[in-house]
C-alpha cells in the first residue's frame, strides 16, 4: 500500500472554500480504480490545518491520482488559498494488509 500524509495550512479566509473544493476532490478521488482510501482531517485547536490521508493499492495508483482532472481543479483551485506550500510525505503502508483482511 502506497500512503502519502499531506499537511495543509490554510488562510482562514479561504477556509470554507477550502472545504468546498477538498470535499470534492474527495467524492471524486474515492472512486479512483485503486484508491483505498482518501481522509480529510481538521485540527480542532486550529481550524486552519488540515491533513489529507492518501492511501492507494500502488504508488503507479498515487501517481495517477495527480494526473486526474478533479485533482488538478483542486490543486489548481486550492494553491493561492495556502498559509504556506502544502507537504506531502510518502509512506509504505503495512498494515492492515490484504493477507490479515
């Protein structure tokens, strides 16, 4: 499992437009062929942070998911809204895996 943690900062001014364009990308993202999962935290003691977990079958899956049209409307959309550049960490994801499901 292919797993990339993005941790977004955004201006409070932006920030139910945010919500808008990221639940969006979501619906859409979700239903990507090897999509597994697709998170969208807020952090309640700052209301403008936000983490995305990202969760695909491979990272051919992951790179997919940036060549989509609803990612690029998002990323395109969401860019100037940021506090600061967005950071997307990958990671390996070993559990739960598809042997102990």
């Amino acid at each position: 499992m292919h797993v990339t943690i993005v941790h977004i900062h955004v201006k409070m001014a932006h920030l139910e437009e945010f919500i808008a364009a990221t639940q969006e990308n979501h619906l859409a993202s979700i239903k990507e062929p090897e999509n597994l999962r697709f998170d969208v935290l807020q952090l309640p003691e700052e209301l403008a942070r936000f983490v995305l977990y990202e969760a695909y079958e491979t990272a051919n899956g992951a790179a997919a998911h940036k060549l989509t049209p609803h990612y690029l409307k998002w990323r395109d959309t969401v860019t100037d809204w940021m506090a600061e550049p967005r950071q997307g960490i990958t990671y390996l994801g070993l559990l739960p895996s598809k042997e102990n499901q």
